[in-house]
C-alpha cells in the first residue's frame, strides 16, 4: 500500500500522511465494510484515493500535451525493473497517476475519470501520452 501511495504522490512525507490518513478513514468506517471484495483491496481503494485527494490538493495534479515525434524503445535487451520504476517517477502527475491507476492497479477509464473528476475521453488520451512519454524516458536510459 505504501508502494502504491509513494507511486503516485513521489514524496515519502506526503505517503507517510496518505498512509496515516487512509487508515484513520479504515477504522472510523470499518463498520461499513461490506466484504464484496477482500479488505486489502478495500484498503487499498482507500490508500489511492486519499493518495489522489492530497495530490489535488498539492496543485501538483498536471496534464500536459506532448508532442514529440518518440521512437520506440528496444526490447531486444532486458531491461530492469528499478529503470521501469524511476521512468515512472519521472512522469508528470497527471501521466503517473492515471498510468498508475490503470495499468498498475487495473481500474477502468471510466472508474480513473470519476476518481479524478474527468472524462474519460481525458482519461484515455492522458494513458496515451503517458506512455509516449514514458517510452520517451525509457529511451533515454538505453
């Protein structure tokens, strides 16, 4: 849980309040816990959305257009995970979280456009540029 938190607010003092604040919010609603799906996965979706909430709050919470003729990464080679890992810190917000949401925590478009109060044509075309500027970053450790 804390991994996911520190992925998308990159600061371990801001995922050390996302932390104390989400389990706080789990134990003055515990009672409200219905057991539809398993309490990690319900504490967890708390974790991301207080992560989310202090992200806006921050004003760090950017979408940018970007533009730039990429070329694709070679595969050929391994690559590490920690180079995945720093690549995807070095996303903008906007990119990191909806990349994150997505294609890390495996919600749906139209689940990442309510949390974050988007559309999910937004959505989407941030999960686009995200990995244009992700392959683009990653180009740059080879």
């Amino acid at each position: 849980m804390y991994t996911s938190a520190y992925r998308i607010l990159k600061d371990h003092d801001l995922t050390n309040d996302a932390i104390q604040e989400s389990f706080i919010k789990v134990f003055r609603i515990l009672g409200q816990f219905q057991f539809r799906c398993a309490l990690g996965s319900w504490i967890k979706t708390i974790v991301i959305n207080t992560s989310l909430k202090i992200l806006k709050k921050q004003k760090a919470f950017v979408f940018i257009d970007f533009n730039d003729n990429i070329k694709l990464v070679s595969w050929d080679e391994p690559m590490g995970g920690e180079y995945l890992e720093k690549a995807i810190l070095m996303l903008p917000s906007g990119y990191r979280a909806i990349f994150l949401l997505i294609e890390v925590e495996g919600y749906k478009h139209r689940e990442v456009a309510k949390m974050l109060d988007i559309s999910e044509g937004t959505s989407k075309s941030q999960l686009f540029h995200a990995k244009k500027y992700l392959r683009n970053i990653l180009k740059s450790f080879n």
